[in-house]
C-alpha cells in the first residue's frame, strides 16, 4: 500500500521567483537559490496534502494556511528507501512539469511568478506502490 507522508514543499516566497519556473539545477537540493543566495527558512506558513483521486493519482494542494502569497513553488515526490524521484507529474493550468535527473516529469513548478495563495497538481504514483515523501 502506498503511503505518503508530506514533508516540505519548496516555495519561493520572494518577489524574485523564477517568473517561468524552477530550473532543473534545484532538482537536487530543492532549496531556492534566487540571485545565487539560499533563501531564509522561515516557519512555513503553507500546508501540502495529497489526496487519493483513485489507486495511482494523487491531488497534491499546496496552500497558504494564513493567505501569506507565494510566487512559485517546485514540489517532487522521493521514495522514502532510496530518496529517488519517483512517479510523475501532470502538466495543468498552473503549472508545468519538470525532469528531475533521469526521472521524466517528476517534479512539478509554477509557469508564472505572480501572488498565489493556493495551487494543485496531480501525480501519478509508480506502479511499485512504494513509500513517498514529498519534498
């Protein structure tokens, strides 16, 4: 059985949010890096929750739980043995998707850099059915 376990998701919270999303080189840190200097890490004021659409998709909603906006995010889900990308993402409306590493698709970020108090994305889970984070 899958489980998922929600751990951080990657907002970029200041005014210089990459305007067309996150570039691959965060894939491996996911941490944001605007103008080269890692951003502070405040007590986040944000919320992730993946919900079940059926046995292989994944609603996953990144929302603000006090209407603090951000401007972007990048969010990827890792097998919790082995801290590997696993699964993929859906391009939608509000987002686009990204290859992490080798792993197509497999992290998803903002297509635009404006105020955002709430986003949704679907993942799709691999077939192993392992363990995930989201990270």
């Amino acid at each position: 059985m899958l489980k998922i376990v929600v751990l951080c998701a990657f907002l970029a919270i200041g005014a210089l949010a990459s305007p067309s999303g996150a570039p691959t080189t965060a894939c491996d840190s996911m941490t944001p890096l605007h103008n080269g200097s890692p951003q502070p890490n405040p007590e986040s004021p944000y919320t992730v929750t993946a919900t079940a659409i059926d046995t292989q998709r994944y609603e996953v909603a990144i929302n603000s739980a006090d209407g603090t906006p951000f401007k972007g995010f990048l969010i990827q889900a890792r097998s919790t043995l082995n801290d590997e990308a696993v699964g993929s993402f859906d391009v939608a409306d509000n987002s686009k998707s990204i290859d992490c590493f080798t792993t197509v698709g497999s992290a998803s970020t903002h297509i635009d850099n404006s105020n955002k108090t709430s986003v949704s994305v679907i993942w799709n889970a691999p077939a192993s059915g392992e363990d995930v984070q989201f990270v």
